[in-house]
C-alpha cells in the first residue's frame, strides 16, 4: 500500500474518530511491515481511535504533551525464528497497562502469518479500552 492511501486512511479514520467523541485519543501505532492491520485492530478498540504514522517514541512523546488518552503499539513479527504478534497499550506517560499476544504459526509465508495474527489479535482486544483508566 503506498504512503499516499496509506495517508488517506489515517486521515478519513481520524476524522472519524474525533467527530464520534470529544474523549482523549487513543494513538494506534502499526508495524512498519504491516501497517493495513493498525485499522483492522483500531476498529475494535474501545472509545476515541486515532492513527499515528510515526513511531512509538514519537507517539508517546504526543501523548506526554496532553490530550492522548493513550497509545496502542501493534507488532507483528513474521521474520524471527518464534513467530508473534502482540498488542500493547501505554499510557500518555509510557507505562505498559495491558498486552494481548498470540504466537501461532501454521505456516504459509510472512504475509498469510501476520493476517493470521491481525486476526487473532483482533479478537483479543475487541472492545478493550486503551486509556489510564482501563488497566486489565
């Protein structure tokens, strides 16, 4: 997907998700490699989903300078010799509140892995909040 629809997306999904509520943000960071599952895994969450193309570093650092409830870390790692796929949500001062993972692998190329761990993960976190007040 190129960085222009890419773009796009993060955009019309922020739009989106600030007219629906006035609540802090919640930051959703994708994998670099696979950054089509920050809006599959954005949608389930809880309350106020915003996207941040940038890096966990620099979304932590927006969320410290206020107005972020939170911020959501999605890794998919289909290059290592263990295969994972976690979801971490953070605070707006870093600390961890919750992590979701799977680390199944049937096989079938990096790419078929990391939609099978979207997917997975998907499940794990529908409906979760990702905000100080919603530490599992």
């Amino acid at each position: 997907m190129s960085k222009h629809v890419l773009s796009g997306i993060f955009a019309i999904a922020a739009t989106s998700a600030a007219a629906q509520s006035a609540t802090p943000a919640t930051l959703v960071v994708p994998d670099p490699a696979h950054t089509w599952a920050a809006a599959q895994i954005g949608s389930v969450l809880e309350g106020n989903v915003s996207y941040h193309e940038g890096s966990l570093l620099q979304a932590l650092s927006l969320a410290k300078a206020g107005g972020v409830g939170g911020v959501v870390e999605i890794r998919l790692d289909t290059s290592a010799a263990f295969e994972s796929g976690r979801v971490v949500c953070y605070s707006p001062a870093g600390r961890k509140l919750w992590e979701e993972k799977v680390m199944f692998n049937l096989g079938g190329g990096e790419e078929r892995i990391a939609r099978r761990f979207a997917d997975a993960l998907e499940k794990k976190v529908s409906g979760k909040r990702c905000s100080q007040d919603s530490g599992d």
